[in-house]
C-alpha cells in the first residue's frame, strides 16, 4: 500500500520550526564500531546572523545551545526530511547551487550538512525550513547522516527521509511532467519497500548505491541501529562482519565507508523488506527483484552503470533517475545542456514555474537571436570575416559594399585611448587566409576609477610592456579599454540581454568584472586579448601554423600541468587554461557559454546571500569559480570534449610538447603561453622556440 504523496506545493509548516538563518555545527564524537541504541548526546553549537555571510569557523566556538528547537514529541510530523552532506569541490559547488535553484520546496524540511571548510553556505537561502549543519571532515557521507539523524534524536520527529551528497547533480525532470522530485522517490516508499536509490550496484553482492536514499521512519530506525536486525553483515571485500554498517557509526576509511554502503541493503532485506531504484533496466532486466538482476547484467557493468558506456552499452540519462553523478565523467556535455535546458523549462525551488521576465533572460535570448543581440549570439560562422560581409551584402536591402563598410567602421568608434575618440579601421594582413582578426585588446580597470562614468589616469609606467605588442605586430589595431569604454561596450551589444549589462555594471570585483570584459569582447570583436603585464615574444601572425589558418578559431594555452606532481592547493584541475592571453575569431561559441556561466554564477551568490550584486562577499575561490581560470578551463575543456569524444578528462592533455587541434581550437603547450613559471615544465632563462609571449605576473585582482 503506497503512502499519499507530497506534494512540492505543500507548505505545512506545523511542528518543527526551522529558524531562519540558523546555523549548526556537530562536534563530532568518537563511535566504536558497535552500534549503540542509546540517544546520541553529541552537543550542538548555534551561532545566529541577520544574513547568510559566511561565518568563520571560530565564531562557532563561542555559543552553545542546549535544547534543540521546539518539536511535537508525541508523534513524527507528517513531513519529509532531506539531508544533503556536502564537502567542497568545483562540481559540488555547481551541484549545490543547482540543487538550490532546483530542489528546494515548501513541503520539507533540509538539513545542508558541510564536511570541512568551505564558503559555499552562502549559496542557500533564508528560508524557514532550511538549516546548515557544520562539522569536521570526516565519517563520510553515511557517518555524517547518521550523526545529524542521532543528534537530539532528529530522527524521530519525521516520517519520511531522503538523504544525498553533493556529488549529484539534480532533479532532472521533463518539462510536461506535473510531479515534484521528491514525490518520484517517496512513491516508491510502501509498507513493503523501505529504501529506494536511483541505481543499484552488483559488486560484491547487489546493493543500492548511496548517493541519494529515501526511506521513511521504519527504514531510518533500521539503518541508524542494525544491532536489531542479526546476520546483516557480512565479510567481502571491504570489510569483515564485525564491521558496522548502515548508519550506525563513523567512517574513517573510504573501505569501510563502502562495506557500509553495501550493508545498508541488507539490513533492508534481512529484516523482510525490499529495496526499489529509478533505473528502468532493474525492471526491464529483472522486473524488481534483485536476485534475479545481477545474473543478468552484462559482466562489465555489474560493478557500476554510472559511467560513460556502462549502461548495458549505453549511458544512463537524468531522466531516468532524475539525479546524475557528475563525478564519473557521464556525458558532460549533455548533462551542461540539461542544466541549462531545466532552467529555461522553468522548473525552480519553491514554485513550478519560473516566473516569465526571470524566463525571457539570457537563455532565451540566445535561442530567440533577436535583431538587437550580440553577433556571437548568433549560429557561428566559420568563414573568414570578409567573405561573410560580402555575403550579407546580397541579402540587404539597396545598401553598398562602401556604406556597409562605413558603418562598421564608424561602430567602432565608442572606444577612446589616450583622449581621442574612435579607433582605426582594422587593416588585414597579407595572410587574410587567417580567421582571428588583426586586433590587440588590453584592458586597464584602475581600482580607484569612478564606476562607469570616467577613467582614471593612467600611469605610464604601468603599460611599459604594452609597446612589446605594438612593435611585434605592425598593421594590427591596438586598443586599451578602460572603466568608461568597457562600460559603452557591454551597454551597445548586449542591450537585448540585460542580465549581461547588469552583472558587469555591478561587479564585485575589478578582477572579474575584466575577465567578464575580455570574453565580451573577443565574442564580439575577435582578436587577440592580453593581459598589460605581459611581453610579446613572436608577432601574432606566427602563432597559428600556416596550414591550420583556415580552421582555428580560438587559441588557448595551458598555464599550468601537474605533471610534475606536488601539492597545489590552488590549483582546481590537472591541467589548466590561461586567460592572460587568448587569441579568436569572432563569434565563438566558447564566450557565449563562458559569460552565461558567469552571469548565472553571480545571480546565485547574489540571491543566495540576500545582497545586492555589488555588496557581495567573495573568497578566492569564487574568483576562480566564476569568472576565473577554473571556470574558463572547465569550459573550453567542455568544447574540446564537443570535437573529440575521445577527452575523457583534462588529464589526457598533461605533458603536451606540441601545439593540438581540437575541432578549432588550437591548444598550445606550456611554453607557448606560459613559459617562466616554476612548474609544469615551464622553460626558464632564454625563452624557447615555442614561447609566444610571456607573462610576468605584475598583479592580481583575486581578492579586489
């Protein structure tokens, strides 16, 4: 007999208040390997703040609270509880942040728990019904759960449960369906199924993966203490049957973490219930039953189908089981695109819908390509510019080649340098074969320039190395952008995408607000963007192998490569992408992805922490998250893996010793644009053959 459903609308609120902004953290305690059915008196420690800014963690030091909040004690509430235990990472925080947007509703309470130090609880809103839980790292995700669960009993003031961590990323859900996530798991919940997960696993023995459970208060009740249930655990691989399983204790290795995973189906069954997943082959293959599935799946893919091809020969779809892990390198591109794809469908936390103007953004925009939008906004072209503009001619009404030319000129003459206004017509150089165009962007963001109204002087001294580019490369047209320049260019172009105009008039941070620039600009314009402290070392006509003129349309290079090995704290991928330098054609749908990733970033911080844009309180982190080298590399690796299917991970581009083509985009190697560094085999002393340009690292914007 199937339980009513919730419903995502559901706002009944009687019983436990989750108090607006509050914060929790568990100290957590030491647990044999026993399970003990006693109430767990691990003390709990509040801190309370007005807004959600991150709160270092010794303020949590310096107040307790010793009582939980207000509960009905004589039953559980009729209302569903979701726990999600995050530790940080670049795609968790993408997870979170879509789960924010996307899963949160009125009809349940959530428990966000952060294992270690992290600034991504700024991410959840105020809301009644959420609460932050901070602990140390460790236990793993189950040890954690089940410490929250047992902290003053927390367990027993619900009746249902669903509990995940933030290596999904989700719901995924049609655009026609009516149902709420969480009622797709809670229907499976019956008197006779007391645990449902999105896949199962086949290895040592099946088994639910723990990614994301749902259970109700029987299940929760057996899983926190398996002392209950004789015979559940058992020996394999990971573990011996002395071992703790379920719920029931902290994890300090990842082995045991897993013996519990595979333990945890067994209390299930060994007490005479069933487990039930999302995945249609466990009913396909097996019509539900688990002995009968694991000798019917392929060999190959009884240890995990959560990975590219493991499916049966296929790869599992999100909306199969509306949860996808993003850790497992499962159709990256695609899971991007849904991403998106959901947002403009209009499915959002707390309410079905989006509301329509939050709807008719910069998504829509882009699929809709009104007159008024940026020529990037467009499908890209991959002729050369000129044979573009000739082509156009015939389709216009009555106007010449000459006026066409005229007023492409003269729409260039909103930038201004060293007083004068307007800039030189851009002139081609003999090898017009060349698809990025002959123009060199830098950019000077003073920090004391009055916002978008005038620049600020400039000190000379300041682009000494500036005359490198302008020797090195006779015939191409140099511009320095400055606070007013920039600002008349993001107002001209992107007028029909006002989320642009808005993020970069209000950014928190003169770092980002130029990383956000130089990708308008060369989406826009093309060329060759650099940073002022670098030096050119090759003229730019060099930099693209004759032969692949025709075909490259952006040029990367890679600034740094574990190869060598070495702890790099600030370092998020093996190999990374440089934005001090990028050369391009215009149009390129790399900026596109890069300014909707980055104007999205910034709304979620902004909505997150309750502030305008401007007011927002930013790490290190979010720098490099947003607008910054993770983000950049994260997506033009995403666009690489578009063009060969074959990048399975970023690390297949370590120790590169020869420029390579992808698709169009010409990957150079260390030295081409980032030679002088102490790492990745990066060449020092007299620069080499391949060194295009060097970077002298005069500055940082990280933290301005």
């Amino acid at each position: 007999m199937a339980i009513a459903p919730y419903t995502c609308t559901d706002a009944d609120m009687d019983g436990l208040s989750m108090a607006s902004g509050e914060i929790q953290r568990v100290s957590p305690t030491t647990q044999d390997s026993s399970p003990s059915t006693e109430p767990d008196t691990t003390k709990v420690e509040k801190v309370e703040h007005t807004t959600p800014d991150f709160i270092l963690s010794s303020q949590y030091d310096e107040a307790v609270i010793k009582t939980p909040p207000a509960v009905h004690e004589t039953k559980p509430l009729n209302r569903l509880l979701v726990t999600f235990v995050y530790f940080e990472s670049p795609t968790a925080r993408v997870n979170l942040a879509y789960f924010v947007k996307h899963g949160l509703h009125d009809a349940a309470d959530f428990i966000f728990v952060f294992n270690g130090e992290t600034n991504a609880t700024s991410f959840l809103p105020k809301k009644d019904n959420v609460r932050i839980v901070r602990r140390d790292n460790t236990c793993y995700d189950l040890g954690a759960t089940g410490e929250v669960l047992r902290t003053n009993e927390l367990w027993k003031k619900y009746d249902r449960f669903i509990m995940m961590n933030a290596s999904l990323r989700g719901p995924f859900l049609p655009q026609w369906t009516g149902d709420c996530w969480s009622d797709l798991f809670l229907n499976k919940i019956t008197d006779q199924v007391k645990l449902v997960g999105i896949t199962a696993n086949c290895i040592p023995r099946f088994h639910v993966q723990s990614m994301i459970w749902a259970t109700d208060r029987v299940g929760v009740e057996l899983l926190l203490d398996p002392s209950k249930i004789p015979g559940a655990a058992v020996a394999d691989r990971y573990g011996n049957a002395s071992d703790p399983i379920g719920l029931s204790a902290c994890y300090n290795e990842y082995r045991k973490a897993i013996h519990s995973e595979i333990g945890s189906t067994a209390i299930i069954t060994t007490a005479g219930y069933k487990v039930d997943v999302m995945m249609t082959s466990f009913y396909g293959v097996a019509r539900g039953d688990p002995e009968t599935y694991c000798p019917n799946v392929p060999r190959k893919n009884k240890d995990d189908t959560l990975r590219q091809g493991d499916y049966f020969g296929s790869t599992i779809h999100p909306f199969e089981t509306v949860f996808i892990k993003t850790n497992r390198n499962i159709d990256p591109v695609g899971i991007e695109n849904l991403s998106r794809w959901m947002a403009g469908g209009g499915y959002t936390s707390y309410g079905k819908y989006l509301d329509e103007r939050r709807a008719d953004g910069m998504f829509s925009s882009y699929h809709q390509k009104p007159s008024a939008a940026p020529r990037w906004a467009q499908p890209p072209n991959l002729k050369h510019p000129a044979r573009f503009r000739y082509r156009t001619i015939f389709v216009a009404l009555g106007l010449t080649w000459l006026c066409l030319f005229w007023l492409w000129g003269a729409r260039r003459g909103l930038f201004r340098f060293g007083g004068r206004t307007g800039m030189p017509s851009a002139s081609w150089r003999t090898n017009t074969s060349q698809l990025v165009p002959p123009r060199i962007w830098q950019i000077m963001l003073p920090k004391d320039a009055p916002r978008a109204s005038e620049d600020a002087v400039i000190d000379p001294e300041s682009l000494r190395n500036s005359a490198s580019w302008i020797a090195a490369n006779p015939g191409y047209s140099y511009t320095l952008v400055g606070e007013k320049a920039g600002m008349e260019f993001v107002r001209e172009h992107f007028a029909a995408v006002p989320r642009i105009v808005e993020a970069y008039a209000n950014m928190p941070n003169i770092g980002m607000k130029s990383d956000l620039l130089r990708y308008l600009l060369l989406g826009i314009e093309g060329g060759v963007y650099t940073d002022v402290d670098t030096v050119a070392l090759r003229p730019i006509d060099d930099w693209i192998p004759a032969g692949l003129r025709e075909r490259v349309r952006l040029v990367v290079g890679v600034e740094f490569d574990r190869r060598e090995g070495g702890v790099w704290p600030d370092k998020t991928h093996w190999v990374q992408f440089c934005q001090w330098t990028i050369a391009a054609a215009p149009g390129h749908p790399v900026f596109r992805r890069m300014a909707a990733r980055a104007v999205a970033a910034l709304e979620g911080l902004e909505a997150a922490q309750g502030v305008p844009l401007g007011e927002v309180r930013l790490m290190t982190v979010d720098v490099a998250n947003v607008t910054g080298v993770a983000a950049w590399t994260e997506t033009v690796f995403g666009m690489l893996r578009e063009y060969d299917e074959t990048l399975r991970d970023v690390r297949m581009l370590s120790g590169m010793t020869e420029p390579r083509l992808v698709g169009d985009v010409l990957v150079l190697p260390i030295d081409g644009f980032g030679m002088g560094q102490p790492h990745s085999g990066s060449s020092n002393g007299r620069p080499p053959e391949a060194a295009l340009m060097r970077h002298l690292f005069h500055g940082s914007w990280m933290t301005d």
